[in-house]
C-alpha cells in the first residue's frame, strides 16, 4: 500500500469528517453534471481542479483498508472540497457560505433544478459503492486499477486529467458499477456523448464519486444518517464553512 500523499493532522469530529467526506461525492457528481451539460469548457478552471482533486484522493482509497483516519487525509486542505459542500448544503435547502454571519436564507426555487440531478446521482452512487464493494471480484478490479493509475502517472508529467488517465478511470468505473443493476443514467446533450473524451470524463467524475462514498463509508457512513439527521449534516456543514473562512 502506497503512503498517503496528503496525510495531516486534523482537528475535525468523526462527524464532519463524515460529512466532509458527502460533500466530496456531492462534488463528484456535481462535477459529472456539469459536463454532461456542457463538456470540458464548461466546468472551467477551477471545475477542472476541483476534478483533479478528487481523482488524487480517488487513487488513494484503499478498498482493504476497514476504516479512514480523517478526509483531509486524501486532499491538502479542506478548500479542495468547496464545490462539494456548497452543492451539498444546497441540496439539503440552506446554501453554503464561506463568510457565515447568522441565519441563512433558502435558496430560490430555480436553484433546485441546479441540485436535482446532483443529488440524484449521488444517492445511486452510495447505493452502487456498498455493491460494488461487496464482490471481491471488483474490489481487485479497484485496487489493480490504482496501481496501474499511480504508474502510469509518471509517463504524463502527473497529468491527473490526462485522456488517458481518464480513460483508465472511466474504464474501471465501467467494469464495477457499470455492471451493476440500476445504473445511473447521466443527463446531457446528445451530441457530446457520441465524443469518447466527453464521456470519460463524466465515468472518471462518477468513480471519484464511486470512492469517495467508500471513504464516507469507512467513516462509519450509512444511508439513514441522510433521511434523520439532515439539522446534524446542515450544522456540520455550517461549522466547516466557519473554519475554512478561518483559515483563508
């Protein structure tokens, strides 16, 4: 097992770290939305590098490992996951603030048409990762995929969104969840999806989404946590925003 790159002391509860570790399958699929609409151009720079952190921390969950010391330990720092806990917060009806100063208002109306398929998406992948996780045979899948990913990286510069990188993440996400029964089905423009690279990428977000569920699920994460303890998760959320204003 490779060494942890980004391994750091973290002052967080079990709690948020669970919730933190949500908000990185919400930024995932986030993620896979946005491409889906509009392809690579239109997730922008700091799309594409909250992409980037996600496959990192992707290649470094470990399918053996029973249990997950904190989330941090798979990003450099908690505004790697911005974009996660912003969609988050939005589909649980408070929107996300990195300067919080009292109550918050709900977003407006239109705003549940940004998080309906994110939210979608994100509750078929954490049923999809207990599946998957379950058959050994794609638990190996997982593991060979990593080590041949973390090779590779060394022939493109550590490129992280290299087509090829991609590629090989889109195919892993394939040969496990895409096996699996119901699959998710992404929404987008037609057109794009006939491009090979246009729909990698959406596969490579949808693995990272894929392992950051087994993360949330390491760290004691479970479906019920959503349907009775969203006043817990929006407090959670709250709290981290207060601490990553702290820190910027």
């Amino acid at each position: 097992m490779l060494e942890l790159p980004f391994a750091q002391t973290s002052d967080l509860s079990l709690r948020q770290n669970r919730a933190l570790a949500l908000a990185a399958v919400f930024q995932a699929t986030q993620i896979t939305h946005m491409t889906a609409l509009s392809g690579q151009q239109s997730i922008g720079e700091s799309g594409n590098f909250y992409f980037e952190q996600l496959i990192k921390a992707s290649l470094n969950i470990r399918p053996a490992a029973k249990h997950a010391s904190a989330t941090l330990d798979f990003f450099n720092q908690l505004s790697d996951i911005s974009l996660g806990l912003k969609t988050f917060e939005s589909c649980i009806c408070h929107p996300y603030n990195p300067q919080p100063k009292g109550p918050l208002p709900k977003p407006p109306q239109n705003n549940l048409v940004n998080i309906k398929l994110p939210m979608s998406y994100a509750m078929s992948l954490l049923a999809l990762e207990k599946k998957v996780y379950s058959q050994d045979k794609y638990v190996e899948i997982i593991e060979q995929s990593q080590q041949k990913i973390l090779k590779q990286l060394s022939f493109f510069d550590h490129n992280f969104t290299h087509p090829s990188i991609l590629a090989n993440l889109a195919q892993t996400y394939v040969n496990t969840a895409g096996q699996i029964n119901p699959r998710i089905m992404v929404r987008g423009h037609a057109e794009a999806f006939k491009d090979a690279n246009h729909t990698n990428r959406i596969r490579a977000a949808l693995f990272t989404g894929l392992q950051m569920a087994h993360l949330w699920r390491q760290l004691g994460g479970s479906s019920w946590q959503l349907f009775l303890n969203k006043r817990k998760l929006r407090q959670d959320i709250q709290d981290l925003a207060r601490l990553q204003y702290q820190l910027s």
